[in-house]
C-alpha cells in the first residue's frame, strides 16, 4: 500500500482531508451544519439551542471518525465502542444507526448501561465505502444529550 496521503500523489482539494485505505485513498470533507461551530478537525460542537425539546434532540456535539477493513473481515466484528467520557454512576445510554445502514451490514449493542457498540454483522463482499450516523442519547440525572457519531467505514479488497 502506498499512502498517496503522505507523498502527497493524490487529488483532494484543499477543503479536503486525504484519508489513507488500503490500496487507494479518499478525499473527505468536514463541514459543520449551521448552529455548530468547529472545534477540531473532527469535531463539532452546539453553539446554543433555543429549546428543552431542540437541546435535547440536536446533538450537543457531532465528531467525524475513519475506519478501515478489509472484505475478509471475521463477522461480526466489534468495529466501533462508544460512551461518555467521563462516565458517572446512574448514566444510561441509547445507541441508533440513524443513516447509512439501509442494507443492514452494521447494529449496535449495549455493553453495560454507559457503553456501546457498532458492530458488523454481515459480510461485506465486494469493496464498498459507508457513511453511518449513529447517535448516542445520554440519560444523566434526569435529561438526554445527544451525540452524533459521523463514522466512515471504508471495506477494502484484502490484500494477499
């Protein structure tokens, strides 16, 4: 594999990252919807909500991830862990793949009460890029938060 990234042999545009895969390379971008400011590179956050019922169902913060297998993959495989950080006695979470899982190949599962998971469950035959939303809904003291998790999942053909 040669990281077009690195050595600077691919075509993203200056609004874009470059994202090393296996084989080849993806230019992304990252934007933040309006009411959110940029925090990082991966990272948004609210800026305010006018609301009880907009705070507690538009994300609190929206943060971008990259993930990388290969068609070989061993299903299901645990892909993707996440929870609040940090985490207290009492906290209870709520994992849903809100898009991007139209054909299936992803669920989640709670691990315990303030932990959960993606996770592939079905074999991705062919090459194939995905984009899921999956939002957490955090149960603390007595309201909801919502984060949002933008996961790029990227099956490349297994190398022999």
């Amino acid at each position: 594999d040669i990281d077009e990234c690195a050595i600077g042999s691919h075509n993203c545009s200056a609004a874009e990252t470059c994202y090393n895969i296996q084989g080849s390379f993806r230019c992304l971008s990252f934007e933040c919807p309006s009411n959110y400011r940029k925090v990082s590179d991966m990272r948004c956050e609210r800026i305010n909500c006018f609301n009880y019922l907009e705070c507690q169902n538009t994300p609190v913060r929206i943060t971008y991830y990259q993930l990388n297998f290969q068609t070989n993959i061993v299903v299901p495989a645990h892909i993707f862990r996440i929870g609040p950080s940090p985490a207290y006695a009492g906290d209870s979470i709520a994992l849903t793949i809100t898009r991007g899982n139209e054909e299936g190949f992803f669920s989640t599962r709670r691990l315990n009460a303030y932990t959960g998971i993606v996770y592939l469950q079905r074999q991705v035959k062919e090459p194939k890029d995905f984009l899921l939303d999956v939002e957490m809904k955090l149960w603390r003291q007595g309201t909801y938060t919502t984060f949002l998790a933008k996961i790029y999942i990227f099956i490349t053909a297994h190398a022999y």
